[in-house]
C-alpha cells in the first residue's frame, strides 16, 4: 500500500500578545492528497467563543475560518513551507503560533496486475484477461501501460485480452509511467495448460457479498474434453441454502452460520466425460448487532415521565425487543427510576443486550445537582400544618428558561396546591426552593429536586441539540456532513457499514451554528453506511447510500 508522508518540526517560536491563550497546531495528510491542519487552543474560557482563526499556508494562500480545522491543497508537495495560525478570540485574546511542515518523501508509483482464463470461450481458443492494478504515485496519474505477453506479443491496452497459442508457463510484465515521470515494472508468471485437454476439468471460484458476508456466488471455471461441450452442472453446497444446483454459475447461495464449508461441482459433456471438483470457503460470523440509545430520568422526585428510545444498529430486520418490565417495544415510555434491561434479537437471531439505570433527580449517581433555584416569597397560608409535600407537575418554557412548578401540600384529607415560576440555567438535576409567607413574618420553606432536560437557551453543554443534512445523494468518493449546533465544542464522527464494522471515526472542534465536513469516501464500496455524531452523550443517526 503506498504511503504519503510529512514530517513536522515544532522548532519555531510561538509569539503570542496575551498570555491568557495560547494557539497551537497539528497537520496530516489525508487520502486524497490534502492537508488537513487542526489547531488547539488553551488558557481560554467560554467567553472567548466563538474564535476566529487567520491562516497562511507558506505557499501565498490564506483563509480565515471560524473554526479550527481547515485543509489545504499543496501543488508542488516537495519541501518546506512555514504555516503560520493567528487567533483572534471573542475577548480580545490573540496569539500566533508558526511551523515548519516539511514535505520529506513521495512513494513512487507501482505497477500492477491480475488475470484469468475467459472459461466461457470453449478450448482451444480460451483467452486470458489481464486487469491492471497499478497504483500511481501521490498526486499523479498513469498515461501509459505497455505489456510483453513473452510469447512475442505486445499491447498498450490498459485491461488487454489476449490469446496464447500453445501451452505453457509465461512471464508477463506490465510497465507503467505517470503523468510526473514514474515508471514501473510488475511480472508474473502464467501457466497456460492444454487448449486441447484429453479429459475434462471441473473447476470454480466463489465472490461473497461484501455487505452481507453471508451470500456467495460462485463461477464456472470448467474445461471440457477435447471438442465437446459442457452439459450439466451439479453443485452441492455443504451447510448452505439452497443446498445444490444445476446452474452453470449459482448465485445468492447464503451461510447464516460461521463456518468451514465444503463446495463440490460436478461436470458433464457432451462425450460423457465427467469431473469432480472441491474447495473450502470459511465464512465469518454474521451477527453485527449493536444499538445506541437515548434516555430521560424522570424530571421529579417519583415520577413516572422517563422514557429510554432504542436505535438499532446493523443485524437483520425484523428486530425483537424484550425489556425487563414486559414491553416489546423499541421506545418505552412514562417510566420510573430504576433499572432496564433490554434483550434485542435480529432475523439471524442475533442478539444484543443492553442495561441502563434512570435516576431520582437527587440523586447524583445519576449526574451531579447542577444549580439551586429560587423564586420570590410568595404570601400565602396552607390552612393546615402539612405533614407531607411533593412536586405535583413541571412544565419547562425552553425559549425563556422557565419552569413552572406545582407544588402539592397533604395533611390527611387536606390538600393544597401552588404553582410557582423559575428561571433556570442549567440542565440536569436542579434543587427547586419554595419560600410561603403566612403572615407575622412566619416564613416556611421547602425544598426539592427536578430533572430539566436540555433545550434552547441552556448555558450548559450536558446534551446538545443538533441537526444533520448530508448531500450529495447517494454520495459517491466525497460526503458533505452538515450540521448545526447551540454552541461550540468537540463531536465524534463515526461511519459504519451494515456489518457494524466502523469505516470512519474522528473527532472534530465545531463553532455554534453552521459547521460542515467533508469526507472521504473514494474507498467506500456500494451500498448503505450509518453515519453517527455523538456530543457530550447525545447521539444522533442518518442513514448514508453510496
């Protein structure tokens, strides 16, 4: 595999006007020739957000982004270039920082190839098919391939078909050259058998489902004997479904269990003449189950309004959800602290066991008590000496911070209910205090808890809201990620194919607002990926089709 490398050298001075922050930063390579710079910024606070971030790249271009990743295109990707960073922050904190990022080799390019024997032509003319697999160097391009057969023959063909007239070991070699003066030699040797064979020849190879792992193809690969032709196919795949066929070339043959199995193709021709051929396949196991999830703790003290929503990850439809408490399900709702457990199984049954626990809004196991909220005295009297409280209702205004809460007396049959509002800033568990006025300056106060979930207007970052858009569809080598969020921070990026099997996986310092990604897809295979961006245990999903 080639390999495109830079080395960086951190020997230049930081120079910065306020040694409250500092900048820094990081550069790599990507895939595609880019690259990729991420700078890192300490000794600031949340009030320096957002950041703007002035770049020079050594080579005469520049960019001024508002947040600390950026790539750069180099077109001349040997030396050294000095790449400066300035950061301006939101409180007037400014710092520079300078590196020399040196450009110290670029693989050379490689030739390559691959070849078979065409068996749908009848002997004794069977072709052979050449695929080339070179690989150019980093920013370059093959122009030309030139090909000796060593039987005399030539060709400049990129995938050259071509026909040996007598049997025999031959060594082929491919040459390339690039478009930047590469050049490169690959051979191999050949063994042509008899184009007239006394006898016949079963033969096969199989291709399995890169997406499923579980569904194969096989190919015919036979020879019959002399002049006759090939009649009758029987194939008896051992552990598979269907168990055997008569096809010339059988397809969609699945293995739902992992294993080492025993494939026999058995040919017929024409004169009678019959072969016998067998291999192994080893196949991997199918159950690439997972889920996230997402939950609520009840928001008071022996509510029943937590609720825990199930995103299944890979395996196969249709899904089955048993939880601990009876429900069936993938979401469950109105529930109460305490302890869940999930057992989810897939068509393959598959299985997938989760447990999590929901929380008292006092209790910090569940997550610390993040603020105290107060409001005015209110002058009021109950009536009754209560010998007992709790917070009947909570209902959260997310655009002006306010919940308002009723709050419920008891003694015997006397109850007596206030509502009272207050503006929070905090999600999470909140301790909620209640002051009563009955006159003569008797002053009462009560004290609980509630849990508020996150919304517009929180300060705080325990879940952040995002929202995702991605384009093009179906992407193909390039993938714009778009998505918006309250406030500036780091999410986790993962792509993962239908397997479960992670393709993609990086974390990135986003701004408030509009942010977009690019990635690389060029070595994606067809078919359906997961894309997921998890932000301070949010998690969030969107199905990708390239």
């Amino acid at each position: 595999m080639k390999k495109y490398f830079i080395a960086i050298l951190f020997a230049v001075n930081s120079l910065a006007s306020n040694a409250q922050c500092t900048v820094g930063f990081q550069a790599m390579t990507s895939p595609s020739g880019n690259v990729d710079f991420f700078a890192t910024v300490s000794g600031v606070d949340s009030f320096a957000y957002p950041i703007n971030y002035l770049w020079s790249f050594g080579d005469g271009s520049s960019i001024t982004s508002a947040i600390p990743s950026v790539s750069h295109f180099y077109n001349s990707p040997i030396g050294a270039y000095t790449v400066c960073v300035i950061i301006q922050t939101a409180d007037s904190c400014s710092s520079t920082f300078c590196d020399s990022v040196v450009f110290n080799s670029v693989n050379p390019c490689q030739a390559g190839f691959s070849f078979y024997l065409d068996s749908i032509t009848v002997p004794p003319i069977s072709p052979c098919v050449f695929i080339d697999q070179s690989i150019p160097g980093a920013l370059d391009s093959v122009i030309s391939w030139s090909w000796n057969f060593n039987d005399g023959a030539t060709s400049t063909v990129q995938n050259p078909v071509h026909t040996f007239t007598f049997p025999g070991t031959y060594n082929v070699c491919l040459t390339i050259n690039t478009i930047g003066g590469c050049s490169s030699t690959s051979c191999d040797s050949i063994i042509i058998p008899n184009n007239v064979p006394i006898n016949c020849q079963a033969n096969f190879y199989s291709v399995v489902d890169s997406i499923s792992g579980q569904i194969y193809n096989f190919i015919d690969q036979s020879f019959p004997d002399s002049t006759n032709n090939i009649v009758n196919w029987s194939w008896h795949f051992a552990g598979g479904a269907p168990a055997v066929s008569s096809s010339q070339n059988p397809v969609n043959i699945i293995y739902n269990l992992p294993g080492i199995y025993t494939i026999c193709l058995t040919i017929t021709t024409s004169s009678g003449c019959t072969s016998t051929f067998c291999d192994t396949i080893i196949t991997s196991n199918p159950c690439q189950l997972s889920a996230t999830f997402n939950t609520q703790s009840p928001t008071t003290i022996g509510g029943n309004d937590g609720f825990i929503e199930t995103f299944v990850i890979g395996g196969t439809p249709p899904y089955v959800y048993s939880w601990n408490t009876g429900q069936t399900t993938a979401n469950i709702y109105n529930l109460t602290s305490g302890a869940y457990l999930l057992n989810l199984i897939d068509a393959n049954n598959c299985s997938f066991t989760y447990t999590t626990q929901l929380y008292e809004p006092y209790d910090t196991t569940g997550g610390p008590v993040v603020d105290t909220l107060t409001t005015s005295i209110i002058d009021t009297c109950l009536g009754f000496v209560p010998d007992s409280f709790y917070i009947a209702n909570v209902v959260i205004d997310s655009i002006n911070n306010i919940a308002t809460i009723t709050w419920t007396f008891t003694n015997g049959g006397l109850t007596s209910s206030i509502t009272a509002q207050y503006t929070y800033f905090y999600s999470g568990n909140n301790a909620v205090i209640l002051t009563l006025n009955c006159g003569a300056k008797i002053l009462t106060t009560y004290m609980s808890f509630i849990n508020i979930t996150a919304s517009v207007g929180v300060t705080d970052n325990i879940e952040e809201k995002l929202e995702i858009t991605v384009y093009p569809v179906p992407f193909n080598d390039r993938l714009n990620v778009v998505f918006n969020s309250v406030k500036s921070g780091i999410v986790e990026v993962n792509v993962i194919d239908v397997t479960g099997r992670s393709i993609v996986m990086k974390q990135i310092m986003v701004s408030s607002g509009e942010n977009i990604i690019e990635l690389n897809t060029s070595d994606f295979h067809s078919g359906i990926y997961i894309l997921n961006i998890e932000c301070d245990g949010k998690a969030l999903h969107k199905q990708l089709i390239k």
